[in-house]
C-alpha cells in the first residue's frame, strides 16, 4: 500500500495542502491532506480544557486507522468533546476556516468511515457517555452518541426493557451504530438501527443545532432529515443525542445450533422456515473453520464443531410454551432438510457461551492471519448459497483463505480475505481481484455493496459502479446542501 500523509507536525504558515496518495488499493478518490496552521490550532485549543486537547505524539496511534487499519492517517488535531455547545463551536470555526473535520466513536469500523484521510480535526465523541432517561411511558431511551451499545443494552434490560439491534461489535458507540445503521444478528425479527431511532439532535457543519425527530411514534412532518442523517457515516451531521424505541423484554429466551452436512441443505432451509409461521429472533450460517478459530481465539469449546456447517437461531418470546413451540416445528424442519442433529441451548450459561463465540468470530479470524480485508454483501435469501459457493470458488482460483459467516436470515454475508503470508505486492494484487470478483457477483444476484458495515473510504469504487452516476450525483447533492463546504469527513461515502 502506498504511504499516506501522516505528518503530525504543524503548518507554520496558512494552511499547507499537500496532495496525498491513495489510500488504498480499493480507494479511487483524489483527496487532500490539509495541515492546520498554529493560529488555527490555538484558536480550536482554546474552545476546549487544554486536558481534552491532543496533538503530535500525543495523539494515540489507535486514532490513525479503524478496527482493520487497512487505512491509515492521522489527524492534526484531536478534541475529546462533551457537550453539543462544544461541537457546534467547533464545527462553526472549522467551517469558516475550511478544515476538515471527522467523527470518532470506537474505531470500530471496517471501511475507513473514522480515518483522517484529510488530516485536519478529529473529535472523539467517547466522553459524552451518559444515559439520560428511559421513559417508560413512551418506551424511549434518551442517550449521548458515546455510550457503548453494550452498555445501553445492560442499562435498559436491568430495567425490564429491551433495545433489539445487535451487531457482533458490543463495544461499538450508539452514535457509530446509527451512523452506519447498523444491523446485527437480531435483524431478521427486530430490523436494524433505523427502525429503533426516534429523534436525534444534530450539529450541522457550519455549527447550527438542530433537533430531528422526537419521542413520537409516528412523523409525516416533511422529509425525513432524520433519516438521511441515519447510515450517513458522519458525512452530513455531528449526533451529539439520541432517542430510542426500546421494547419490553421477553421473557424466555432459547437457541437451537444445528449442524448440516453441507452449506447448500443449510442455506436451502433457511427460507422454508421464514415462510413458516415461525419468526425467529437471529438465524445465523457458519463454517466449521470459523468455529475452529472462534475456539482457539477464546479458548472455550463450542458445543459441537464436527459438522462442516451449521446454523445458529435463537426464539424469544412472554412465554415458554410459545417459544417450545417455536422452536420445535423449526427443529423438526431442519432434520427434514437433512440436519445432522438440533442441540438446544435452554440455559443463560450456555447462551452466553455460543452467542460469546459467534460474536468473536471477526476477531478470531483476524488472530489467524498477518492482515485481512472484508466483502461485507447483502443478497436476496433464496441467492446466499450461491454466493458463498462462489466465494469458495474464488478463494480457489485466486489461492487465499476467504473464511466467512453471515445472517442467512437476512442475507447479510461477511467473507474475509486473509493475507497469510503472501507479500505485499501480490496481497494487494490478489485483494483487488477477489473484491471486484465478489462484488460483481453480488451485483448479478441482486445485491448491495454494504449489508451492515457501510461504505468509508474503501468502499466508494465499488458503490458508484454498482449505483450508477444520477444515484452519485444525487447523494452529493445531499452532501452539498448539509455541507457546502464540504468539511465533514470529506472523502467518504461520494
């Protein structure tokens, strides 16, 4: 990968614009690295405690890049911030002043949507943390965009009450959840994120206010700016509060983990039991090899992992004859379609420990490998099977390790293209040939470019190809409006 700009000295002049080179191999856009000049530093320094402020070699090396630190830049400038107060006034002097500005929560992004690219001012949004109320009357939970997702789901289910999105990342903030509009292996049931946001207050990039939304259940009040803000992965708006439908929490709770002997009779079953009258709350696919690495990355046995494939449902419910119910019509298909068994999994500790190994799966993959890269694709149901036979196939042909698992549910699949020890000029070589080849193919059976993960920086080639230039045009046209200086992590999304 070529060398990005990641200086973290300071201009001495006006600002200093150096063009940098792409930042990945998959990135296609020509952008701009601005450095802030010392009167600008001590300008934005002084908005905030002298303690929140960081920069040079005090930055953290964690702030250069996301989860898979395929992209790497670092600002010139970090700001922990903790008010709305605080982000409109920055934001106010950074759009007279032209400089770019990007949104942190965790870095636990995949597409680059948190990186730096431009340089200029990131604002780490960590310490706004707090959980406001949880109305009950209204079934809303009011939040600042930094409180982890794990924490608000602990927060609300103490309190008899249930927030349903659930993707694999727990440590992932609210504010980053609706930012990609983040899915999760509860979707197939509950929806995503956008399904569960009510209202949202906002700082627009020239430092204006706005609150979107409310705790009302329904709005037919004119557009719905709420909503373009939602997946907009930091390019529109600064979320600095939430409000979110909660749910009452179900009583019973149960999964089933049933092996196959091959995926095709996995995948094959997977819309014979969503046409059924049985809902499940998750219903996830995965191989034999992910399991493996699972158990050695957390040194837990899984309880089975002799079957080449399996899949994992879960049943929520107010009663437990329903969900027996449930569960039993759906074990009994699976054995029709030629499941190998159906292992019930009735108690929290058993719970806790398959649902603890799916949700480490991306990590144990990455612990197997020196680097790895991520085709996040959502296609039709009825097509999941030949994609991931196609993905077998490629891995094949371009000889690299794809391992993958996804939400057959809702045919959200996330392969992942490992380095091993290839070098870096054939690792780059191969990389972009599979994501064309997967991409592509995604494209020919319906698909999408992003299920759940969004698009970044990394992603933008394959959007606009997929897209087409008056859906482009139209999405920078949106951009311009919210950000006709284009200040706002510029460089992603379009």
């Amino acid at each position: 990968m070529p060398d990005t700009a990641t200086s973290r000295g300071t201009a001495s002049a006006e600002n200093l614009i150096i063009s940098s080179q792409r930042v990945n191999a998959r990135g296609s856009q020509s952008t701009q690295r601005i450095l802030l000049t010392a009167s600008q530093r001590e300008t934005l320094a002084a908005l905030i405690p002298e303690d929140r402020v960081f920069q040079g070699e005090a930055i953290s090396e964690d702030y250069s890049h996301d989860e898979l630190g395929g992209i790497c830049s670092y600002p010139d400038l970090l700001i922990k911030a903790k008010s709305t107060q605080e982000i409109s006034s920055l934001m106010r002097f950074c759009d007279q002043q032209r400089i770019p500005v990007v949104i942190r929560g965790s870095g636990t992004g995949l597409v680059g949507s948190s990186v730096a690219i431009c340089g200029g001012l990131m604002i780490d949004m960590s310490l706004m943390n707090q959980i406001i109320e949880l109305d009950k009357d209204n079934m809303t939970v009011t939040a600042e965009p930094g409180v982890l997702l794990m924490e608000l789901a602990e927060y609300v289910e103490g309190r008899g009450c249930f927030y349903p999105p659930d993707p694999g990342e727990k440590s992932a903030t609210i504010g980053g959840n609706i930012s990609t509009n983040a899915g999760g292996m509860r979707a197939v049931k509950y929806g995503v994120t956008r399904d569960y946001v009510r209202g949202l207050t906002v700082v627009l990039p020239g430092g204006d206010v706005l609150e979107l939304g409310g705790k009302t259940a329904k709005n037919s009040s004119g557009y719905a700016l709420k909503d373009l803000i939602i997946g907009s992965e930091g390019t529109l708006a600064v979320i600095t509060q939430v409000i979110l439908k909660v749910l009452p929490l179900p009583a019973v709770r149960v999964s089933l983990l049933i092996p196959f002997p091959e995926f095709e009779k996995a995948l094959a079953v997977v819309p014979a039991i969503l046409s059924s009258k049985v809902l499940p709350t998750a219903v996830e696919f995965m191989e034999r090899e992910t399991i493996l690495f699972a158990e050695d990355f957390l040194g837990k046995r899984f309880p089975d992992s002799s079957a080449p494939v399996y899949l994992l449902l879960t049943f929520d419910g107010s009663d437990q004859s329903s969900v027996e119910r449930d569960y039993c019509q759906t074990a009994d298909l699976c054995l029709e379609r030629g499941a190998l068994d159906a292992y019930i999994i009735d108690t929290e500790e058993r719970h806790q420990s398959v649902w603890s190994a799916r949700g480490a799966f991306l990590e144990a993959i990455k612990a197997s490998t020196t680097q790895m890269d991520e085709c996040d694709v959502v296609v039709p149901r009825s097509k999941i099977a030949e994609f991931i036979r196609f993905g077998h196939e490629t891995a094949a042909r371009m000889g690299l390790r794809i391992p993958g698992f996804g939400h057959a549910g809702d045919g959200n699949l996330h392969l992942y293209i490992c380095r091993d020890q290839l070098d870096e000029k054939r690792w780059q070589e191969k990389l972009a040939k599979t994501f064309d080849a997967l991409y592509e193919k995604a494209a020919q059976l319906d698909g999408q470019v992003s299920g759940e993960h969004g698009i970044g920086y990394a992603k933008i080639p394959y959007l606009a190809s997929q897209a087409g230039d008056t859906h482009m045009q139209l999405m920078k046209g949106i951009k311009a409006v919210f950000d006709p200086h284009n200040i706002l992590n510029p460089g992603k999304i379009c």
